[in-house]
C-alpha cells in the first residue's frame, strides 16, 4: 500500500483510467461485433455503415492512448478488407 501522498493519488489516477480504457475497449467490441455481424448476414450497406463509424471510434481511442495507433491502422485494414472481400462475393 501506497504511504506517501503523492503515491496514494497516482494509484487512483491510475484504477481510473484503467476503468476508463476498459469501457472504451468494451465499446470498440461491441461495435466490431455489429459489423461483423452485418457482414456475415449480408447487408453490405449496414456494414459500410458501421464501418465508418467504428473507424472514428477507433481513430479517438487511438488518441487517448487506450490503444497504439498502429494497432488501430491494422484493425480497420482488417475489417475494410472482410468488407470488400464480402462485396467481391456478392457481385
């Protein structure tokens, strides 16, 4: 346990942020799922949809450090590339 002052405040600066990160985490998966979701079921234009917005999304967290920048360039690349590829198929 913490006795100093200074130390006491970081150890609750940090539990904060850490609850922080996780709820920004558990966002960002909820809101993958729904495009996967939507990719699996067919409906493109949802998809794109979701997509787009999932993209700020990541992009913000991104910025706030929750998650590293390049870590968030190889997801979206990732689901752009299930997108077009669920586009190629259809077509």
């Amino acid at each position: 346990m913490a006795n100093l002052a200074q130390a006491k405040k970081r150890n609750k600066q940090n539990e904060t942020q850490r609850e922080r990160s996780r709820a920004r985490k558990s966002m960002l998966k909820t809101q993958t799922r729904a495009l996967l979701d939507s990719i699996h079921d067919g409906d493109l234009d949802k998809a794109k949809a979701h997509f787009v917005a999932l993209s700020k999304k990541l992009d913000q967290v991104a910025a706030k450090g929750t998650l590293h920048k390049k870590t968030v360039a190889r997801r979206k690349s990732r689901l752009a590339k299930r997108i077009n590829a669920a586009a190629a198929a259809k077509a």
